[in-house]
C-alpha cells in the first residue's frame, strides 16, 4: 500500500513539473536540497576567508569540477580570482538555473560535475559569486553556494538580467523529507508467551517458548532532515520468520540519524516489535550504523546493520539484521 502511495506521488509530482512553468523547468533537473547529498565540502563556509582557504587547500577538487565541465576557460586564472577576494556575496532565488554544477561522488570521492539544474528548495541560497571570462572572450558567472562549496556556472541568457528582488530575510534552506525502503536479513532469538504441547519445547515457567530463527523483511521509512548532519527517523517494518511463519512479526520505530564523515551513518532509537501479536508484543531500543554503496537513478544505496533488545529480558529477546537502505533524495 505504501509503495503504491509513493509511486502516485512520484507521478503526481513529475506530472505538475511537466505541464507547469517554463521550458527552463521542462529542460533542466530541479534539486531541492544542497549540502547534504554530494557536497563537495562537508558542512560548507562561512566567510570569504574560509572560501580562498578551501579554494588553495583543495585546488585538485576545482581543476577536477572544471575540467569534466568542459569550460573554455583559464582553471588556474579562476582560482586565482578567489584567492585574490575577486568575488561578491550573493543570493540565489528559488528557481534559480546552472548550465553545470561541482559535486564529489561518494563512490570514488572524485570532484566531478552534473548538468542542467534547477534550484527548487523552500528558500533562497547564500552563495559568493565570481565573474570569469574564457578563452573566447565571453563573461561566465560562477557562483558558490556557501552551504555546499559545489561550484556552479548560471544559466547564460540574452537579455538584460532582471531587478534584483526585494532583500529577503536569510533563511537556511529547509531540507525535504527523503523516504526510503530497506529490504533486509536476519536473525530474531525471541521469548514467547505460549504453551506448545511438546514440553521439550517449553521454556521458563513453561508457558513460555523460546525461538530462534532466520528472518526476512523490508522496512519503509522517512528521514526528515534537521541539518547537514543530523535527520530524525520513522519506519515501519515487517519481518517473515522462517522457523516457524506464525512468529512472522510487524514492528514501528523512530530514532534519529547522524552522517559519519562523508558516507557513513549511526543512529538509534526505540520502537515497538510484534505489532500483530497482542499476546507478545513489547517496546525495543536498537542501535544502526552503515555506509553508502552506491548511487541509483533516485538517490543513495546505503548498507546498514542493526541491532536490537526489547524491553522486557532484552538478554533473551534480541533481533540482528543487516540489508541495503535506498534513499530517494531527488
């Protein structure tokens, strides 16, 4: 049911794209996130000093962006413009357009760059802006947004740019909520309130048994971003056990996310295991962690593991899993 939900709203949403705005909205791929998937500098700049340190310091990542772009200009000459402070603060409005845009891939870490794009988020970019001219004579604007250090070139237009829009309040971006679906393996040793007529499979006081097994499930789930770092968590989950496919369980949880380094995550939370069994459900804590795979058409493959305990003899009631989380980011 939740997989038929997203792909209507997925349609809907490509739907509105394709019949509404201008042709630039038709050509050019709207984004409605920066500094959290692909930046090429993990928690941005702040000021112009920290934009000329990062341009010296990592002046392989600015001759890689340029160069897969095929700009027909002097690399060397730009980066010395930023470093000589020729450059302006400015801020990009929503609707904003890049003929290319700098990311780093997370499989190889490389700087590299993608095309076509259009800025869709819920408020207006801080961003440093230099003017470049190439080796033809004509004037390119570069910008820099300061939340991502992903260097961009804007969309070349004919006519005389518009006035500049009213002074706006600067508001961080608000990042979007990014479902996802994990299918996963497993392991569940469980303690369950029953009385199997076998007495050699009871267990305790002996209305009890004790289950070990292979599972297999999938989980569907949102992550709403707080900040370049930091993203709460809410699933829903279902798990088919392979002893025995009565002890098949469903379970919810929420938790929060933290981004490790530049393609790693921890989190944890607490929940609630075998939703569809009255008789035994109980409240659980668990702890995940994973890196990202590989990138898909829609977002990140991130591989997870996790680890769980309930609430009553968490010794005795734990749940192991492991599988591949794909995040739909765009």
């Amino acid at each position: 049911m939740k997989n038929t939900s997203l792909r209507k709203f997925i349609a809907a949403m490509s739907l509105l794209i394709a019949t509404s705005g201008t042709a630039v909205a038709q050509d050019y791929k709207t984004i409605r996130t920066m500094g959290i998937s692909n930046p090429v500098c993990d928690g941005g700049i702040d000021n112009p000093a920290e934009l000329q340190k990062y341009v010296t310091e990592n002046r392989d990542d600015f001759v890689n962006m340029v160069s897969t772009s095929g700009w027909p200009g002097d690399v060397d000459a730009l980066i010395t413009q930023i470093q000589n402070g020729e450059f302006s603060e400015v801020m990009l409005p929503i609707g904003t357009t890049f003929e290319w845009m700098g990311v780093r891939r997370r499989t190889t870490g490389d700087a590299d760059t993608v095309t076509k794009l259009r800025w869709g988020g819920d408020a207006p970019v801080d961003a440093y802006s230099i003017a470049a001219v190439d080796n033809a004579g004509n004037t390119h604007t570069f910008v820099i947004p300061k939340v991502c250090c992903n260097l961009a070139v804007l969309t070349q237009v004919a006519e005389a740019p518009a006035p500049a829009p009213e002074p706006v309040p600067v508001v961080a971006a608000a990042p979007s909520v990014i479902p996802f679906i994990a299918p996963f393996i497993g392991y569940e040793d469980r303690v369950r309130d029953e009385c199997p007529e076998d007495e050699s499979e009871r267990y305790g006081d002996g209305h009890q048994t004790q289950n070990d097994g292979a599972i297999a499930g999938a989980i569907l789930g949102l992550l709403k971003p707080l900040n370049d770092k930091t993203s709460l968590l809410a699933q829903l989950g279902g798990a088919y056990n392979f002893d025995d496919s009565t002890h098949s369980t469903a379970f919810a949880d929420i938790g929060v996310n933290h981004k490790l380094g530049s393609n790693g995550f921890i989190g944890g939370g607490v929940g609630v295991w075998d939703i569809n069994d009255s008789d035994n459900t109980d409240g659980s804590f668990f702890i995940q962690g994973g890196l990202d795979a590989f990138e898909t058409s829609k977002g990140t493959a991130q591989w997870f593991a996790e680890a769980r305990a309930l609430f009553d003899e968490p010794g005795d009631n734990t749940i192991f899993m492991t599988g591949l989380r794909f995040l739909f980011e765009q």
